[in-house]
C-alpha cells in the first residue's frame, strides 16, 4: 500500500483524533481531525517526541495542516533569540528531579 493510499484509507474509516505512527519515523504522526462547522474531516501531522517505550512524551504535539505552517515554524525554531530565552528560562525555572515526591521515613 502507497502512502497516499494508506493516508486515504486513515481519512475515510479512521475514528476521529485517531494518532497514527508514521513507520520509521518516530516522533511523526498522522492525526485525523474530525469535520467541523461545514470544513470535512482531515488529516493532520503531528510533531511529538517519544520516550524510550516510543509513545509521545507530551500530550499533544506540533500539529501542522499544511507545508506553509511548517514553513513557518521552521524559521521560528531557527531563530537564534530562541535558544537565548530557552536558555534563560532553564536558569529561571525551578528545577525538578525524579516525579517530584520525597520518601518519607516513618
């Protein structure tokens, strides 16, 4: 099966916000959105890194409908002033170690 043939097949008989896994590729996903105040059903790309058990670290991801989104996020995440404020907000925020509960001794 073509990946438009596989796209196709997710568009018409995939549940609504189903998340599918881009084979090979992990951290992509395909996300049918479901129809909407007149707009059809579509699908979505979602940009979510995954943990070491491969399933996405964060709830929701990126989503991009189309290559001009993606355009435009790509020249938001090469600007240099981005990595300065990611910098200074690691040395703002308060740091977390483990799941953030201490072990009490009784």
């Amino acid at each position: 099966m073509s990946l438009e043939e596989g796209l196709r097949k997710l568009l018409q008989g995939g549940r609504d916000w189903q998340r599918v896994p881009v084979k090979g590729s992990p951290g992509l996903f395909v996300v049918k959105a479901p129809a909407y105040r007149g707009r059809p059903a579509s699908l979505i790309v979602e940009i979510n890194p995954v943990g070491e058990d491969g399933a996405p670290t964060k709830r929701r991801g990126l989503m991009l409908r189309s290559r001009s989104e993606l355009e435009a996020f790509r020249q938001l995440l090469s600007n240099k002033k981005l990595d300065t404020l990611m910098d200074a907000l690691e040395k703002v925020n308060p740091k977390t170690e483990g799941s953030g509960e201490e072990e009490l001794e009784i």
